[in-house]
C-alpha cells in the first residue's frame, strides 16, 4: 500500500473514530438536556407546593421558621438552576467545538 493511500486510510478511519465520539457526546448533550427539563419541573412543582404550604399556615409562632426555610430552599433552588443553565451551555459549547473539529475533518479528507 503506498504512503498515500494509507494516509488516507488512517484519516478515515480517525474521521470515523471522531464521528462515533461526536455522535456519542450528542446523545450524552440530549440526555443531560432532558435531564435538566425534568429536574427543572420537579423544582417548580416543589416551590408551587411551598407556595401552597405556606399559604395554608395558620398566624403562628412557628411562620417566621417556615418563612425562613421557604426562601433559603426557592434561593437554593435559583442556583441550581443557574448552575444547570451553565451546563447546559457549556455542553451546547463542547458540541459546538466538536462539530467545528467534524467539518475541519470532513474538508481535509476531501482534499
């Protein structure tokens, strides 16, 4: 086999290597977005029902506690969103730079 033709035959097989790592970060990048959709949900439908709860307290000495609990929990709950929003982009950046890198590939097989 000439040099030629096995240099071509090993960036094949590199651009194929690098298809099935970008084709597996992708469907990681979609997992973790519907992960991220779920768990959103669930944290709205905990902040909805706090809102219920602390609707339904009574005046009492303990509503300051309750109160108290209520904005450290919707605050903690803030930052993860933020913190699921930072990952989010920072995946969409991984499979921004993959796809750059992918049609690098793809022109200098080409050539």
């Amino acid at each position: 086999m000439s040099k030629k033709n096995q240099s071509q035959t090993d960036l094949n097989e590199s651009i194929e290597r690098l298809n099935k790592g970008y084709d597996k970060i992708r469907k990681q990048q979609k997992d973790m977005a519907k992960n991220i959709e779920i768990l959103t949900e669930r944290m709205n439908t905990v902040i909805d029902n706090t809102n219920f709860i602390m609707d339904k307290l009574d005046e009492d000495e303990s509503e300051e506690y309750f109160e108290m609990k209520y904005k450290e929990s919707k605050y903690n709950m803030e930052i993860i969103t933020k913190n699921l929003d930072i990952a989010d982009a920072n995946l969409k950046s991984i499979a921004d730079e993959l796809d750059r890198r992918n049609n690098k590939s793809k022109r200098k097989s080409v050539r």
